[in-house]
C-alpha cells in the first residue's frame, strides 16, 4: 500500500478562476482511495481573464509569452497554497491548463501553461499537456475525467459535471463511455455578463424570463446533438455556433438565459435514461439552484450533490489523479471514452526536483 501526496491544478473555459486541490491517493493492490486535504480556488482578475481569453488571437510570440507566464503564475499560485496551508511539498503537481485550441478533427488541441516553467518554480516534478497524446492516436483528447469516474467513483450510474461544458461518464456493456453533451457555463456566463454579472446566481436572472420557442427549437437543432460519441466540444464551436445565434437574437437577457437553461436540460434529459440510476453531479453549474430543478424535470434518474468541497474540486482531484497515473506510468485515458486507436498514458513529466 503507496500514499501519495498530489497537487491538482485545473483552469476551465468558464474562467472562473484556478482550482487548486491537495489531494491524497492510496494504492490498496487494484483499489484506490482518495481525500482530498485542502482547495481553494484563485479567482482570475480581470486582466488575467482577457489574457486568457485573448491567448488564441494573438501571435505565436505572444501565445508563447503567455503560455510561459501562465505556467509561472500558476507555480506561485502553488507555492503560495502551500505556504497558506502550512502543507508538505508534494510529490507531484498535476496541471490541466488552460484550453486555447481543441480541435482534434484536424489534430490539435492545446492547453497553455509551461510545465516547465510549474516545475522550475516549484521545485517539484510535473505533469501536464494531458490531451496531445490522445489526439495524435486520433482520438478526441477529451473527456479525460472518466477514467477518474470509473476508479474513484465506481458506485454511480452516472458522473455529470456541469462545467464550461456538460459532460456525462457511464458505463455500457463493461466499457467507460463519456462524451460532451453541450455548453453550459461557457453560454451562462457570458450571457450574465450583458446584465454586468459574472455568473447568474442560483439562475435569478433565468428565474425571471421566459422560454423563446423559436430560439429553443434552433438551439436544439445543432447538428453536434444528431452525433454518436466519441465526441468532444470547444470554444470554437461556441463561438461558431452558438453566440453569433444568441447575439442576433432579439430576446432580453433574461429570456435567453431561460431559454438557453431550458436547452441545457432538455439535452441532459436525453442523456440521462433509467429509473432510479443514481447521478453525481459536480461543477460550478451544481450550484446553479434553477438549472439543476430543470434537469430533474427532464430526466428520471437520482440526481445527487455531494458535499461542497468535491462539487467545486473534482476536476482538479481526478486531474491529480490522471498525472499520478502517468507518474505511475499506467493508463489515464481510455480508447472507448475518445475514440483513439489505443488506450493510452497521456502528459509531459518535467523533473523539478534536484537530480
């Protein structure tokens, strides 16, 4: 039996901020175990959320600059965590980075954020660059959260984390399948912002609209929902797809932000089959009190949210958990949830301790 001692970084689209989780795994034979010691999130100033999201339209000097900056940012972050926390030095530190490109049907994907640069500031080895591999072994490079769901969660029907994006994990016929059903906080978020709010809290704003037929019925008409997985979703397609519709549109705020929930759930419900199957849902959308009324309207499953802590930091406990994997030089992400031509043990080791 092992204990390791693994520092989980996760940046999301929906740029909340970034998550960063302490985390304890426990190796029993084939069983694992988990805790997690101590998180918190960073909230990004606003200067860091225009960097970030303008890292994709600048020049490849400049999303280089920014690449290696954030990775800097990111290892004071981290020793700055461990400094607060009064925590030992880790083992490993596990960064998710954050998503600039993902677009795996011509071969890229890219999360920013030098590992180098994490290691060099820290002085402890690691792991980064998750979804290169997968991608290359023509897979789609995400969802890599299942292979977490399968291992550390294994009681639940289903695992649904309500994200930038929506994306659910289950298993079918003794595989893990997993795929992206549709954006969530990426649309949410940016819709609050028209009505100078970062978020729409509790869905107060969406409480006080009503649904637009014509615009749900478009919504729900993207091509994207007519696709078997394996499949995966990006900023790109929300930029393609579906702001250019919600800017066009004539609706207030609160109407849209009503009708676009309403999308969200009816897509959910499609997904998530069979009574009394039991869901964990996490992500910052589990705290998004109206939304998750809708999507129990539309499904007939057990929705159940876990305590505080694991509803904010499971992405960054499994991304712990999927560099531990590699450290461990053992599978992290599966052919049946991607669609790759193999499985595979994805991410870029840096050594950042002294040789």
């Amino acid at each position: 039996m092992k204990k390791y001692k693994v520092i989980g970084l996760m940046s999301g689209t929906s740029l909340d901020g970034l998550d960063i989780a302490c985390c304890e795994f426990v190796k029993d034979k084939t069983k694992w175990t988990w805790h997690i010691r101590k998180a918190e999130t960073i909230p990004y100033s606003p200067g860091i959320k225009k960097r970030l999201t303008q890292a994709g339209n600048t020049t490849a000097i400049g999303l280089l600059e920014t690449h290696t900056w954030f990775g800097t940012w990111q290892g004071n972050q981290v020793n700055a965590f461990i400094k607060k926390h009064r925590l030992q030095a880790p083992d490993l530190i596990c960064a998710h980075g954050h998503t600039v490109f993902h677009q795996p049907a011509r071969g890229l994907t890219l999360q920013i954020g030098s590992g180098a640069a994490l290691a060099a500031v820290c002085g402890t080895d690691t792991v980064c660059d998750f979804r290169s591999l997968d991608v290359a072994l023509g897979g789609q490079g995400a969802p890599l959260v299942p292979i977490g769901d399968d291992l550390l969660f294994p009681a639940y029907d289903y695992c649904l984390n309500l994200g930038g994006f929506a994306n659910i994990s289950f298993r079918q016929q003794g595989k893990r399948i997993a795929y992206d059903v549709c954006p969530v906080n990426i649309v949410l978020n940016e819709l609050s912002s028209k009505k100078g709010k970062a978020y729409d809290r509790n869905g107060a704003l969406a409480c006080k609209g009503t649904v637009s037929a014509s615009l749900l019925k478009t919504l729900d008409s993207a091509s994207y929902y007519t696709r078997k997985g394996p499949k995966s979703l990006g900023k790109e397609w929300v930029d393609k797809e579906v702001l250019p519709l919600l800017s066009k549109n004539k609706e207030s705020i609160e109407n849209k932000l009503h009708t676009y929930v309403e999308h969200i759930a009816r897509q959910l419900g499609k997904e998530l089959k069979g009574k009394n199957k039991h869901i964990l849902v996490t992500g910052g959308g589990a705290w998004n009190t109206y939304l998750m009324e809708r999507i129990q309207y539309h499904c007939e499953s057990v929705i159940i949210l876990p305590e505080p802590g694991l509803i904010a930091f499971k992405e960054a406990l499994i991304f712990a958990f999927l560099g531990l994997l590699r450290y461990c030089n053992e599978t992290n992400t599966l052919q049946s949830v991607t669609g790759a031509r193999r499985n595979s043990t994805g991410g870029c080791i840096y050594t950042g301790k002294t040789v």
